[in-house]
C-alpha cells in the first residue's frame, strides 16, 4: 500500500509541475487561473495522499483552506474580467 501511494504522490508531484509551466507561460489571463485552480485540486491530491501515509488528519485541513481560497481568487479573477468591481 505504501509503495502505490508513493507511487501517486510522484505523479501528483510531476502533474503540479506541468499546471506551474501552464501557469507561468499560459497564453492568457483565463488560461494561468485555469492552471492555478488544477494546481489547487492537486495540492488538495497531495495532501490527501500524505495525511494517509502519515495518520495525521490536520493536513487535510490544510486542503480544504488551500481549495477555499483558490476558490475565492477564482471568483475574484471572475470578477476583475467582467469589468465590475469587487462590491457589486
């Protein structure tokens, strides 16, 4: 069990590399922010994998704040290329 759960923290790891390329060289603003939020469901994968291989239930906590703040700046991205401000 330990080595296919290494086995998926190594391609975990070797996808968020591709999604930083994405972010880093993406053609457009809405491309990066798609890269940033597959970034964040692989962190979410990662944290996942290693709060299983260690018994430690916080991680995933640290998960769960990484998604809901991906979340927000996805909205907020959503927002500022609609043209309207962040109040309305």
């Amino acid at each position: 069990m330990s080595q296919f759960l290494n086995i998926l923290l190594y391609v975990q790891i070797s996808l968020s590399t591709i999604c930083l390329y994405r972010i880093i060289r993406g053609p457009s603003i809405p491309d990066r922010m798609v890269g940033v939020d597959i970034f964040g469901i692989l962190v979410v994968g990662v944290c996942a994998i290693i709060s299983i291989q260690t018994g430690r239930s916080f991680i995933l906590d640290i998960g769960i704040a990484w998604i809901i703040l991906s979340f927000i700046g996805t909205l907020t991205l959503a927002k500022y290329l609609t043209g309207k401000k962040l109040n309305e």
